[in-house]
C-alpha cells in the first residue's frame, strides 16, 4: 500500500509518465487488483507507442492467466517497440515457433540479430527447425 501511495504522488508530480504509470500498475498487481493494474497498462500502452514495459507486464499477466494468444499479441506489441531488448524478440521467436509460425519466427530471429543479441541465441532456436534454419541462412543442426 506505502508503494502505490508513493507512486500516486510521483504521478500527481508528473502526470501520465509511463515509468510512473506502469509502477502504480504494478503495485495494484501486487495487492490482487490485477483488472485495476491491467487497464493502466492498456492506457500506457496506448499513450506510450516508443516503450515496451506495458505491453510486456500485459503478455507476462495473459500468460500467467493461460491465455497464450493474447500472451503472443502482447509479446509481439512489446517485442516492436522501439527500446525493447533483443531478448524480447527471441521470446517472441520461440513462442512464434512453438505455434507453427516459421516465417514470423525468422523475423523475430532477424530483428533480434539487427538490435545484436547474442548470435548463439538464434541458432539455439534453430537447433529446434531445420527450416528456420534454412529461412536464417545457418547450418541446419536439428535433431
């Protein structure tokens, strides 16, 4: 409670920063208001189209409730914005070829490359589907 009044107050200091907004987020998450922390990231996410924080804490929570379509629609929000990490692309690979999708698991693949994940993770992935590896230009290793 002590955490969401002082996020509440940094909020009422600078209005709709999307830091701030996502901590309050949280904190509603964290005392059992999921719905209520849910839809400040819905508006965060609306408001905020260059960062990942929302959309990711909104496909984490979807995932957690076992919805793996809105997991992936989420993922997939989070993983093209512009300050989202390699990593997030990878994440979006796997999920991506779990669900069959091979063509958009070389463009997660890609895209991940472009932003320098670590080469090793890629072919990890490919390990896993000789096509996706063809697709990437790797040497197929599956098994």
């Amino acid at each position: 409670d002590s955490a969401l009044e002082a996020a509440k107050i940094a909020d009422g200091l600078n209005p709709y920063l999307s830091v701030i907004q996502n901590e309050i987020a949280l904190a509603y998450c964290c005392l059992g208001k999921i719905e209520k922390g849910m839809n400040i990231w819905m508006d965060v996410m609306t408001q905020d189209t260059l960062t990942h924080g929302a959309a990711l804490n909104l496909a984490r929570i979807y995932r957690q409730q076992g919805h793996a379509n809105k997991y992936g629609e989420y993922l997939a929000i989070a993983a093209n914005r512009a300050d989202a990490p390699p990593e997030l692309s990878i994440e979006l690979a796997d999920y991506l070829l779990r669900r069959g999708d091979i063509i958009g698991a070389a463009e997660a693949c890609r895209r991940s490359l472009s932003k320098g994940i670590d080469r090793s993770k890629v072919v990890a992935l490919t390990a896993r589907n000789s096509k996706l590896a063809e697709m990437l230009g790797f040497p197929s290793i599956e098994k």
